[in-house]
C-alpha cells in the first residue's frame, strides 16, 4: 500500500494529465439547488448496512484502505467475435477461420455427435480436448444436442446480426467478480460424463471461462448496482451527458470500507465513462483532500478544506448544487484495480495486472457539514459499481429448480435432467454443476 505522500504525489500528476471540468469562482446570479442529491437507488445502506447516516466533514481525513491483499486471477479473453463461450481456443481449425458465420458453420459440422462416433479412443480424447467450454459443459451432462452451446451461439450472432460487435464485448463483469469469489483453478481435469465410458478433460482455462460465465449479467441479475451506465460513445460533461455515479455514494462507501475493509462486499468498477465497459475489482483506494484554488492538501482533516459553496459556480452541464448546499469539499482519489484486459495463455495460471484509476469530485456539504450530494471535476469517472457480498454464490434457472434434489458433482439423476436441459436452452449451465468440476482443479 502506498503512504499517503506518495497518494498525494501521485493524485497531483493525476490533475495535470486527465481532462477536467472548471468550477469557477461563482459570477452570476443564483443557480437552483435541488437536482443532484444521492438518490435512492444510490443510497450507500443498499451497499452496506453500516452506511446507514451520511458522512460529516468534522470526522473525514485523507486515508487509504487495502481492500484485497492478492489479485483475481486473469483469463483468457472469450471475445464475442470468435463465439464468445463456444469459442475452441485450442482447435487450430477453428480459430483460423476469420469470421463468426464461419466458425458457427465449424460448430456445426463437427458437432458432438461427430465427435462421439470417432472410434479411436485416442483421437476422440483430442477431439473433446478440442471442444469450447460450453460445448464441454453438454457433454458432461451427456446432451449431444448441445443446447447450452447453441445458447450462446444464438446470442454471438444476435448480437452480429445487429452490427458489427464493439471489441470490448466479452466477459469482464464474470471475470471481475468470479476471480474474486473462486481461487484460482490449479489444474486440469477429467470429468466422467453422462454418457458411458465418455471423460471430458477441463483445462485450467476452461473452468475460469465457465466460473466467469456463471458471474455474467446472463446468470447472476441479483446484485445491486449504483449508477447508471453511459450509452454515448463520446459523451460531453458539459452538456450533462453520462453523470453517472454520484460521488458522494462512492465516497461515502470508501470512508466505510477504510475503517474495516474485511466486514464489507467486493466492489466492482466500471471505470469507463462512455458507452464501453471496464468492469474491474477493486483492490485499494486512497482519498485526500485539497483547496480549489491551490490544489494543494494543508492537512489530512476534512474540515480544513471546506469553502463557501456560494462563493462557486457548478461544472458545467450541472443543473446546480444539492438543496440545502452551504459549503463544498473538493476530493482526489485513486482507485488501485484488477485490470481484466489482463491475458494469460488458456492453458496457464497467472494473476491481473493492477492499475491506477485517478479523478477528483466535490463532495456537497450542508450546514452542518454533512454529505448531502456530490459532482464529478474529471471527465474520466467510474459510471456504475455494484456489490458482491463475499459468500455469494450463482444460482441459474436450472439450479433454483432442481434445489429439493440431491446429487453429488456431476452425477446428474434422471429426474433432474428435464431442468438442466431446460436452464441450457436459456443459456444458463447449473452451478452446482461447474463448482463440483472446479472444485475438483482444486484438490
């Protein structure tokens, strides 16, 4: 963890390379104070129940929390333009073919049941090894339909159909939380399937791409989010466009989470402010304060930074200040990440690059100098966090309706297929299913 000296250094430099808005020394008439106030959906109790009043500028001082002390683990990107899931990184064949139409037609003539009926025992253990995750998946559940891998291919030309697909398309928001939740696969292995005498081999990449699927936006909608995502691919602040956030919610969960970062939920950022997304788990953040006309920190107190929000106009493309806005804190903050660009080879291990995500805000202070809203200085700020408490745990469609049936790993009972196969059809594999697999990687 970085001193605070370094932070302050470091937020400096921050200020001199990253576009920011102005807020100017106030020069005309009254501005209407009652359109950026944390709202609802934003309150910070949603985040940790330990949120439950708003912060005072009297007890806030610069600080620094070390959130997780290892970072997530990296995987192979499963990009959309080669089938997302049902991409087969190993097959040489498949990944020559330049287009996705040309890789789905491969899907289709070497299809599982093709895979099944070669007769050399040795040659078809290579054909599996071939196989994408999601095909994998289906053979283990002994469905040569493979309806879960037809799933995602729908969904891969879908999305073609409507254009070409942004090359930030993938999995982020899974490997960001699922490299967090699951330690990492140590080794590959061999997992019997439904069907007789038929072993599937797992590699290590393969169940990261399976762990981060079931974390994806596909199968896990439960989780809370703060923020709203950005649709514009070049937005302008000043005129309004993706706020975003509101600052004084992070800022909020941040002073939390440095006084016991253990009792809290993983946060994961986008720190994209445009229509892409970054999802990325925060590591550490470090927070300080300082004078709008210096930009300089005189101390770590707070209250020592405060100014007379009457003497400042808001950025702009604000609507104004919070109702009830008396005095303003200006804050730097950076925010240490797990970069999910990171890639490894898909047989390999390896952990995420960390990075540095520098912005500054004003926090909103009321008379009696509590935090009643916020607004961002930089261009360049996180859209939406969400939560994910540290005991959580996928649960698909298949996996709520086959909870009164009891089986061990992957030896799925009969009365339970008509479920799995059914959760495979909405693109969502069981859990239960790919935790026994990965658990075994573990052992």
């Amino acid at each position: 963890m970085r001193t605070i000296q370094c932070f302050l250094q470091t937020v400096t430099r921050a200020m001199v390379a990253t576009a920011c808005l102005t807020v100017v020394p106030k020069a005309y008439g009254e501005v209407s104070h009652f359109l950026r106030p944390v709202g609802d959906a934003e309150t910070p109790t949603r985040y940790t129940t330990a949120a439950n009043r708003p912060p005072n500028a009297r007890q806030m001082r610069t600080a620094g929390v070390e959130y997780l002390k290892t970072a997530p683990w990296a995987m192979p990107r499963m990009a959309y333009k080669t089938g997302m899931l049902a991409t087969r990184p190993l097959d040489p064949k498949f990944m020559d073919l330049a287009t996705v139409e040309e890789k789905y037609q491969y899907f289709r003539a070497n299809d599982l049941h093709s895979v099944i009926r070669e007769g050399d025992p040795a040659k078809r253990q290579r054909l599996i090894f071939y196989l994408s995750p999601a095909e994998k998946y289906d053979l283990v559940v002994g469905d040569l339909e493979a309806n879960f891998t037809h799933a995602i291919w729908n969904e891969v030309r879908r999305q073609f159909a409507k254009g070409e697909v942004p090359s930030w398309f993938g999995l982020c928001d899974g490997s960001s939380s699922a490299s967090i939740l699951f330690g990492e696969p140590e080794k590959s292995v061999r997992v019997k399937s439904r069907l007789a005498g038929i072993e599937v081999e797992f590699s290590v990449g393969d169940i990261k791409s399976l762990l981060a699927y079931m974390m994806t936006t596909y199968v896990s909608r439960d989780l809370p989010i703060f923020g709203k995502r950005c649709y514009i691919e070049r937005p302008d602040p000043a005129r309004g466009e993706c706020f975003g956030l509101n600052p004084a919610s992070l800022h909020q969960i941040l002073l939390q989470m440095s006084e016991d970062p253990g009792r809290f939920p993983y946060m994961i950022v986008d720190r994209s402010s445009n229509a892409a997304i970054w999802n990325s788990a925060l590591l550490s953040a470090s927070f300080s304060y300082y004078h709008p006309g210096s930009g300089r920190a005189v101390s770590y107190e707070a209250v020592d930074h405060i100014v007379e929000a009457g003497a400042y106009a808001p950025p702009a493309g604000s609507p104004g200040w919070a109702r009830g806005t008396r005095f303003l804190l200006f804050v730097g903050t950076t925010l240490r990440m797990a970069d999910t660009r990171t890639q490894v080879g898909y047989l390999a291990k390896g952990k995420m690059k960390e990075i540095d995500y520098s912005f500054r805000y004003i926090l909103e202070l009321s008379d009696r100098l509590e935090v009643i809203g916020g607004e961002w200085l930089t261009q360049e700020h996180p859209s939406f966090i969400w939560a994910l408490t540290r005991d959580y745990q996928p649960r698909s469609v298949g996996d709520i309706a086959t909870s009164a049936i009891n089986w061990e790993g992957t030896a799925i009972p009969e009365t339970a297929m008509a479920a799995v196969l059914s959760s495979s059809r909405g693109a969502q594999p069981l859990f239960r299913i790919v935790n026994a697999i990965f658990l075994r990687s573990k052992n």
